[in-house]
C-alpha cells in the first residue's frame, strides 16, 4: 500500500513537470500532493493497461518502481484528458 503510494507521488509530481499548462498548478499545499497522488496512481492503472495488457511490454505487478516510466507516461495522458475536460466545462482546480 504504502509503494503504491508512493509511486502514485513520483509518477504525479514528474508528470505534472513534463505537462505544460497544467490545470492543478495553481494548487500548493496537502492538495497538490492529495492531486499528484490521485494522478499518478490512475496514470499508474492506465500505464498498465497500455503497456502490460495491451502491448505485453513490463511486468505483472501495477503498483512497483519497475513500472514507473509507463505509470508517467499514464500520467501525463491522465492529465492530458482530465484538463482538456475541465477547460471545456469552464471549471478550475481548487
């Protein structure tokens, strides 16, 4: 629990450096990290998905370090979607 956590953190604190107009970075504080958690870890998901389920590529276990350049790349695809979203309803972060 706590590795996936922690993965959750460094995949969603790097993602969010790599992706530029971020809809969270006007966030400070617990909630910015309570966000990049929340991110890394369904990046983390959607990374497996791609690239274990679909394409073979990686190992078994989801929430490992091994895996922690498919869950940034989730990530940031997570990010992608999530502000594309929140730009057209006209809502911002907290």
């Amino acid at each position: 629990m706590l590795g996936a956590v922690l993965l959750g953190l460094v995949a969603g604190v790097i993602a969010r450096m790599l992706t530029p107009g971020d809809v969270f970075r006007n966030m400070s504080g617990p909630t910015s990290w309570l966000a990049s958690i929340a991110l890394g870890l369904a990046g983390a998901i959607l990374g497996y998905l791609i690239f274990t389920v679909g394409l073979g590529i990686g190992d078994t276990d989801i929430f490992d370090f091994g895996g922690i350049i498919s869950a940034i790349i989730g990530t940031v695809i997570v990010l992608v979607v999530v502000g594309f979203f929140m730009r057209r309803r006209g809502t911002t972060a907290l």
